[in-house]
C-alpha cells in the first residue's frame, strides 16, 4: 500500500474523506445515538408514570 502525503493542513486523509468529513460524520453519529438513548428512557418514564398514577394531564405526547 503507497504512502499518501498528508493533506495542505497537516492532517492525514481517511480513505477518500477529508478527516473533518470523518469527524462530523461521526459526531452526528454520536449525537443520532445520544437521541435514541433518551427518546427510549422519556417513553419507559412516560409509560411507568402511566402504570403509577392513571389518567391525568401527560407532559410528554407519545
């Protein structure tokens, strides 16, 4: 495998992608996770408040 220059900036290239293609990409990707995480925790609160006190005014619409 041939040696590639590192790029104008000093960075070193990630497969065909600029490094901070790479870093955003993943960024997003962290953030997409951190969302899934507390979308699922807000629905079991919502439905174990359901459980412990029926009926009433819901905060969260799901």
């Amino acid at each position: 495998m041939a040696d590639r220059e590192p790029l104008s900036d000093g960075f070193d290239p990630i497969g065909p992608f600029h490094p901070y293609v790479v870093m955003a990409s993943v960024l997003l990707l962290d953030l997409l996770l951190i969302l899934s995480v507390l979308s699922a925790l807000t629905y079991a609160g919502d439905k174990i408040e359901d459980v412990i006190w029926p009926g009433g005014r819901d905060w969260v619409d799901l």
